[in-house]
C-alpha cells in the first residue's frame, strides 16, 4: 500500500493577539469534483484545496470562517 500524501498547513494567530501560528496535518480525501483534489484534517474542521505551496482554505472551523485565507502548505515526507 502507498503511503498517503499529507501536508502540512501553517495558520495564521488570532486576529489582534499576536498569537503564535499553528500547524494542521491534511490528507487527500477525495478528487473534489471540478476543483481539484480536496484535502482535509482528521477532524472534519478544515477542507482546503493544495495548489503548490499555497492552500486555498474551502472550509475552515469556527474563528476562521469569513476570512479569506491563502495559506503556506508543505509536503511532509
């Protein structure tokens, strides 16, 4: 069996609290249709779409939503 693909996500600190950044782990979950591959934390909050090195966020939890994020996205190996 091949190993999964997964990336690492780097998001943004609250807004105004100079908060640290955090990291999500995202896998591939299904080929998303007409807008690529989506991928998606084991969690269910997050649902991006990886073009790159950028993350183009298509669902995000609560704190997050409203906000238009494009986030940096490496390749763990």
């Amino acid at each position: 069996m091949a190993p999964q693909l997964r990336y690492a996500v780097t998001l943004p600190g609250p807004v105004g609290a100079h908060g640290a950044a955090k990291v999500v782990v995202v896998q591939l979950l299904h080929d998303g249709g007409g807008v690529g591959p989506v991928w998606g934390d084991t969690g269910g909050l997050w649902r991006m779409r990886i073009d790159g090195e950028a993350a183009i966020v298509l669902r995000a939890p609560s704190g997050y939503e409203g906000r238009q994020l494009c986030l940096h996205a490496v390749l763990l190996a």
